[in-house]
C-alpha cells in the first residue's frame, strides 16, 4: 500500500469514523434494551389507552374535519367552527407562495370575488339594513346606535322567543343557532384588518387582499372621543380630532406628565409587523412603516379592526378577535381573550408584531421596545377613562330620578332575573374572570373553551360584541345571553336590559 496515496488519510479516518459510531449505535441500542435511557427517558405511558369522552359529544375531534393545508393568501372556509385539531407546523414561511408580481395579480383577481362572497356570507347571517334606536347616540353625540336583533332566525321559527323555548339540545340538533363564531374572512394570510372609514383617512393600511366585513354603522365612531381619569372637567381632550405622531404634542402638552407624554408617544409610533412592512411579506402595495397601537385603539377607544388572537396554532384554528377599547384599563387584572395577561405594561411589552414567530421577526426586522418603554405606556393608558354615565351613582347603580322606567326596570333583571349580575359587577361591570360559555351546547362544532368576560361600562361605544365580532348589537347580546343562560326573557324584559345596557 502506498502510505504516500493523497487518499489513504481519508480513508483510515473514514473506517475510524464508522467504527466509533458503529459502537456508539451499538451501546444506545444494548443500554436501551436494558431499560437505561441515555438520551431522554420515554415518560410514561397508559396501557391499552382509551380516551374518555369527557362529555364533548359533538365537539369531540372525531366529529370535526381535519384542517386544510393553506398556503398564504389561499381562500379559507368561512364555517371554521367545523374544523379542529393539529396542524402540521407552528411556525410561519416568511416566503411567499410566489414572486411579488404574481402575489399582486392573485389578489387582484381573487379579491373581488372573495369580497362578494363575504357579504353574502353576512347578509346570509344578520340583516345589515341600518335601522337606528330613536335618539340613541355613541358618546361623541353624533353615531347612532343600532337596533337589533339583526342576527336572522330560519323561516321554520316565528320569533326569537320561539327559538328560546327549544333549548340547547333542541337548537343543536335543528342547526338553528344564530350566534355562531365569525371567523376572518381570509384566514390564510389574516392579521389585521382595518374599517374603511379608518382606510378612508388611512389609504396606506388599505389591504390588496381583503376588507373589513361590516359596513359602518354598526363600527364605533371615528375617531371616538377620549376621556383622561386626570381630566374630567374637559370632556373629550381631543376636541372631535384623532390623536396622531404629528399632533399629540400639541394636543397634550399641559394635560400630561412627561412619563405620560412619552408612553401616547410610542402608542402613536408605527412599527413594522407581520404583513405590514417594508418587505414583499405584505398586504399592501406600497412598503408599509407599519402600524402604531391606536391605528386600532384608535384614540385608546376602538375603530373595529379584528385580527386572530395569537394564543394557538394552526393559524386556522386562531379565534377572530375584535379590537376591545382600552378605556378603563385600569380597572382590569386581566388582559387578552385567553392569554391572561396580568397588566397593561406587561401587555405592551410582548404585543406579539410578528405572531411570537422568530422566523418573521428574524425576516422583518426586531421591534425593540424596553421594558420602561412599555413601563411608560402602560402609564397612558392608566389613565384613560371610560365615558362618563350620567344616569349612574357612585355605586354604579341608576338615579331614578335620572332615569326611565324602562331603564330602570332594565337595571332590575340585570342585577336579578337575567342574572348578569353574576359576572358582570363593580365599577367596570366585570369580575376579571374567563368563563367557559359553552356556547357549543347550541351547535355542533369545536368548543371555543374559557374567553375573558369583558366590562359593560361604555358599552354601548364598542360594537360588535363578543371576542370574535358576532354580535352585532346590544339586542343581539341580550339574545345571545338570554339562550345561553336560558333565561326565557319575553320581548319587552329584553328591550328594558338593552335600554339599561344603554345607560352603563
Ligand atoms: C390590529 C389592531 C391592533 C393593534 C395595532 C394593537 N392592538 Fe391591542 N388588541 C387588538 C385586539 C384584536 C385585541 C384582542 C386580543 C385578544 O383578545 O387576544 C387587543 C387587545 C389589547 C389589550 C387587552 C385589552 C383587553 O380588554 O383584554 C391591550 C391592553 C392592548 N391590546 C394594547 C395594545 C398595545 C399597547 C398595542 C401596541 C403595542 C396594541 N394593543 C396594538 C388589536 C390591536
Ligand atoms: C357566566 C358569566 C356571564 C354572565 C352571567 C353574563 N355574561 Fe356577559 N359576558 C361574559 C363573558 C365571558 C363575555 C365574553 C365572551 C366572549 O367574548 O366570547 C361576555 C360578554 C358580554 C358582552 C359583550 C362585551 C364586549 O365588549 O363585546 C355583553 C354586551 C354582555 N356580556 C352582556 C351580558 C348581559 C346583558 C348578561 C345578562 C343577560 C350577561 N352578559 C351575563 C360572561 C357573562
């Protein structure tokens, strides 16, 4: 053999090579034959498992369908409800599915028709025709408020009585349930999705995909007003104006602390996030700076913008969630539909921009807020009250000699009959607790699990109600709660909590 070869180096290292993990192989195979895990010990495991049914019934995985394999931007069901169960991955493909050009005539093509087929969808649903409560007003005194119930009952049933009667069981099994969850119209891509109105004054948040799904009247008022717990000799502190980067100085400047004027300052600062961005990872055809917090809490209220929550996985399992408004905040130990997040700045701090995923982060840029940044946010937004409430004494129960019979009568079944009572309490009308509703007693699909109760004080501010938008009105939430707590309430018992719901 010649020693000299170039070759013969490589090849006493490669025999080596096979030996050695030849003999490893060989010793994880006989320690783990004797029961000695070296790696990782198995964790232990159930003979002969069979899964107890824990009384889910229909909500159980077998009863629902597997979840599509989407790419971004792919149409998505709009009855998810019916879908459950595991995705193939957590993690999201910075990547699009094709090159820029082609990603702008996908959606060009796509979007008209996938906008058609959700207001179908939701006329299919509710009666969106705008019918307003006589002499009602959100608190800025000029948007009227709606009047429901606008959700629609099948020809086979008369009235929302009728339907009360048949109980959960009964419902279930007629598929007759008017209150099923709403999902994000194009769930693939999802992420956030801004009202027209906001669009209007906004036109770089205009999406090339998708649009808001309700029209207008039945949004909050834009922009809303906003109340300073520090302040409340002046009313709104805006004066009818939206709160921006360029104008809060102004605006603000004697009213505030420096802390104050520092923490509003970075809620108005846009910051680039998942689709909006300066990358072809995006929904807008220009490159996006981003969005600020209040380009949603728009004034520390709400516009109406929904994205998916961020608590689960696949994407497609992500619940819709509406902007709630950050108004009394501090009132509140609870944060977020079901990530029980403990305090405002904690919140600002881990605002998921790129979904949790370090992947999109990693491709879009990081978002580098410190935590005395979001220290100093979270002092804003301590002091951002609710509206005032007239009609309401220090111990948040109605004036009779403010308010109406029908009020009155309203404020009665809240804290008696109708049970609200239970949950909601206090100065917020919220006990800081998740409930599980079980709202999947009335139709067959996956179980949504505990949500977070949210305050009823300024309700009247912030539709549509529920954390998933599918209530449209107060009187569709009094519906709603009437069959979920089955408390077969006749037509004028309901009419008095929505004019109580009015005066909170
Ligand atoms: C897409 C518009 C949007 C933007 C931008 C946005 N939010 Fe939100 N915010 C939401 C939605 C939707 C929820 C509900 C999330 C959930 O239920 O899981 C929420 C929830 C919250 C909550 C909890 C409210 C509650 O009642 O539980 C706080 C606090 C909050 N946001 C603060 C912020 C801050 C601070 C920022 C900026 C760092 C921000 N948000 C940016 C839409 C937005
Ligand atoms: C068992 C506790 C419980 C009771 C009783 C209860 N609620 Fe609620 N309420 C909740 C929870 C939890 C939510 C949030 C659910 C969700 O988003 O899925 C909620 C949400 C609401 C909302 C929507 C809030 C928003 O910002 O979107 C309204 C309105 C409401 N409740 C009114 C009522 C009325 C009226 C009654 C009595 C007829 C009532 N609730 C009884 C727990 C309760």
């Amino acid at each position: 053999m010649n020693t000299h070869s170039p070759y013969y180096f490589d090849f006493r290292t490669a025999i080596i090579f096979v030996l050695v993990v030849g003999f490893i192989f060989v010793a994880f195979q006989l320690a783990d034959d004797i029961g000695l895990h070296l790696l990782q010990s198995p964790g232990a495991e159930t003979e002969n498992y069979v899964e107890p049914d824990y009384g889910l019934g229909s909500g159980h995985i077998d009863s629902l369908i597997e979840y599509p394999e989407v790419n971004n931007g792919e149409r998505t069901p709009f009855d998810l409800w019916n879908y459950g169960g595991k995705g193939s991955t957590s993690f999201m493909n910075p990547e699009l599915p094709m090159s820029w050009p082609e990603w702008i005539d996908f959606h060009r093509a796509q979007k008209p028709k996938l906008m058609a087929d959700v207001r179908d969808y939701m006329r299919s649903r509710f009666d969106l025709t705008p019918v307003a409560i006589p002499g009602q007003f959100m608190s800025g005194g000029r948007k009227p408020i709606m009047k429901g119930p606008v959700a629609k009952l099948t020809p086979k049933i008369n009235s929302y009585e009728d339907l009360a009667k048949l109980g959960p069981e009964s419902i279930k099994r007629r598929d007759l349930f008017p209150y099923k969850p709403l999902a994000h119209p194009l769930q693939s891509t999802a992420h956030m999705v801004f009202p027209d109105a906001w669009n209007k004054s906004h036109p770089e948040h205009i999406r090339i995909d998708v649009d808001h799904d309700y029209p207008d009247e039945y949004l909050p008022e834009f922009p809303a007003p906003m109340f300073l717990t520090t302040h409340k000799e002046l009313g709104d502190v805006t004066d009818g104006k939206e709160v921006t980067f360029g104008n809060y100085y102004e605006i603000f400047d004697g009213l505030l602390t420096p802390e104050q004027m520092e923490g509003l300052k970075e809620l108005l600062r846009p910051t680039p996030t998942t689709w909006f961005n300066q990358t072809t990872h995006r929904v807008t055809v220009e490159p996006s700076a981003g969005v600020s917090c209040f380009s949603c809490h728009v004034n520390g209220h709400t516009n109406g913008a929904f994205e998916l929550a961020p608590d689960s996985r696949p994407h497609l399992a992500r619940l819709r969630v509406g902007t709630p408004s950050m108004r009394g905040n501090y009132n509140l130990m609870q944060l977020s539909s079901k990530r029980s997040i403990r305090s405002m700045d904690h919140f600002a701090e881990i605002e998921e921009y790129f979904d949790g995923d370090p992947g999109m982060m990693q491709h879009i840029g990081p978002r580098a807020h410190q935590k005395v940044v979001a220290n100093r946010m979270g002092d804003f937004n301590a002091i951002l009250d609710f509206p005032p409430a007239p009609k309401l004494d220090p111990l948040s129960k109605l004036n009779p000699a403010k308010a109406t019979e029908q009020e009155l009568k309203g404020e009665a079944l809240f804290w008696g009959k109708a049970k609200c009572s239970s949950c909601h309490y206090g100065p917020a009308f919220v006990d800081d607790s998740s409930y599980d509703l079980q709202v999947e007693r009335f139709y067959k699909g996956r179980p949504e699990g505990p949500i977070k109760n949210f305050p009823l004080r300024g309700i009247k501010d912030s539709p549509p109600y529920l954390h998933d938008d599918r209530l449209p009105t107060l009187d569709d939430a009094v519906e709603f709660f009437n069959l979920i707590l089955e408390l077969k309430l006749n037509k004028e018992e309901k009419q008095a909590l929505t004019a109580y719901l009015l005066c909170l």
